[in-house]
C-alpha cells in the first residue's frame, strides 16, 4: 500500500528540522531571499520561517508550491526526510549538485578510492544484463554455494520506496527510480563486504553506477540470445513485453545492441543461451573463485 504523502515526511522534530534545512540550503543556492521565495511559493515569510527552523509544519499543498518555487521535484523532497538522511549526508546532497558534471566523475573517483575500496579483502560478485539473461537463477546458486547473502538490487529498491516498480514509475517518476536506485546500491555495498549482487537491466545506462559496481565489485555480465530473453520473460509469466507490440522482438535487440558497449565494460562475460544451467554455473563459479580481474575498472565518462 502506498503511504499517504502527511506520513511520508512528517514523523517528528527532527524530520521537520531535516526539511527546513533542506529548503533553506535549497534557497539560500538558488541566491533567494526568506522574502522573496515566500512570495513566489506564496507562504506566509513567518511561515516559512518557522519551517527553516523546524518549530512548523507543513501541509503537502504548501510543500508543493515550495517545490516548483525551488524547480526541483517534490519526490526530492521526500526522499529527503523520508530517507532519514543525517544533516552530513544532506550537505554532501548539496555540495554534489553544485559541482559541474565535468567534475563530478573526479568526486567519484575520490570517494571510491577513499571508502569503497581501500579493504582489499572485500569480494562482492555483480551480475549485469537484461532481465530473462539468467541472473537471478545464476546469483542464486552461486550465493548458495559461496554462503553468500545475494541481494536482487530490485527488491532493495521496492523495499525503499514502500511500493513496486510500476508504482514507482507512476506516481514519481524515472528520476525518482534512479535515486532510490543509486541509494539501494550505496547501502548494499555499505552493508555488505561479501555478497552477490544482482542489478536491474538499465544501471549501466547510468555511468556513475556502472563505475560504482566496477569499482567495488566483480563484475559479470550475464547474456543470451534475444529470442532467449523473450521467452524465458513470458515463461515467467510476464505477457508485457509483447502485449500490443508487433515489434516487440526488434525493439528487444535494437535495446541490446544500444546497451551492448556499456555491458562489455564487464570484468567477465557469460552466454547462457544453449547452455545447461550446471555448465553456465560452474563457468561463473570458476571465474568468482580464481578472480584475476580484481575490481579497479572505471570508465572514462
């Protein structure tokens, strides 16, 4: 069940501190006085005040008008509270989106190397691909055989967000899908040195994930025919990709051939199609084991 919007950012004084000073750093970047922004989301300036300082509420209306004053999104501002982001990781937020995009690959590449990966003893295994490629049967196996936890990225982000992925996209939005995306990430890789990941088919799409996983983990890309894909999808009992789509199959492969450089960007790579699942498994398991390609790839953005 999707939670009503009152309970997603208003749990107590410190979310409401957590709001008013996200909407202060958010003003106080965009150049804007206490006044000015109180005529243009037309709030009282005492209002507005005491959200600043988190001793006043606020309804959703409001928080609306405040958002398209701002020109960002309301979900930002949810994710926000509703994340329990501490103040640190509300600057670092900010800090992030004034740096230009020339230069944030250079942050990146400064925090992998400062946090990510400096325990050289971590192992985590990513497996990349479309869906119907064979990760989740593969991630499974090997996790079970390695006594791994083996995280499905997916789920991580459904648990975040308190709904599914076609919720999701309907009421937030792509843009609201690749934050909690990158947050789902970012905690299971926080959580966990030794574990099996299993990503959705589109994060190597964004490059700032891809260099993440490649960076902190093994990675492997997991592929198959795209008469393969298809089938085994509707074998699940997923009809969609067909559904009112006679071009299904071609969109399929110019999808594949469009992702296909990003995917290559894999430490290792294995084909399932026309294989066995115990042929395919002790191939992945093989490479895992030996691991002569240690996590260190970074692509060049």
């Amino acid at each position: 069940m999707v939670k009503a919007a009152e309970d997603i950012f208003v749990n107590g004084p410190s979310d409401l501190h957590i709001l008013g000073t996200r909407i202060r750093r958010l003003r106080a970047n965009k150049g804007l006085s206490r006044k000015v922004l109180s005529e243009m989301a037309d709030i009282s300036e005492r209002h507005l005040a005491q959200l600043e300082t988190g001793k006043g509420n606020i309804s959703v209306v409001l928080l609306s008008r405040l958002a398209r004053a701002l020109e960002i999104d309301l979900a930002e501002l949810f994710r926000k509270v509703n994340g329990g982001g501490s103040m640190e990781e509300i600057m670092i937020s900010d800090l992030v989106q004034q740096i230009n995009p020339a230069d944030r690959q250079k942050a990146l590449q400064l925090l992998l190397d400062q946090f990510v990966t400096s325990n050289q003893k971590k192992r985590r295994l990513a497996l990349i691909g479309l869906r119907g490629a064979g990760k989740s049967t593969l991630g499974k196996h090997l996790a079970k055989e390695y006594g791994l936890p083996f995280i499905q990225l997916v789920g991580e982000i459904q648990q975040l967000a308190g709904m599914n992925i076609a919720e999701i996209f309907s009421l937030w939005g792509q843009d609201y899908y690749r934050r909690l995306e990158e947050k789902a990430l970012m905690e299971t890789l926080r959580r966990y040195d030794n574990c099996v990941i299993e990503t959705g088919g589109s994060i190597v799409t964004e490059l700032n994930l891809l260099n993440l996983l490649l960076k902190s983990c093994y990675v492997v890309w997991i592929s198959a025919r795209a008469e393969d894909h298809m089938q085994r999808v509707i074998d699940q009992g997923d009809m969609r990709p067909i559904e009112n789509n006679d071009d299904a199959m071609s969109d399929l492969r110019r999808l594949m051939q469009q992702r296909e450089a990003l995917y290559k960007q894999a430490h290792a790579h294995i084909e399932t199609s026309g294989r066995s699942i115990d042929e395919c498994l002790r191939e992945l398991s093989a490479r895992f084991a030996l691991d002569d390609t240690r996590p260190g790839k970074v692509l060049v953005n």
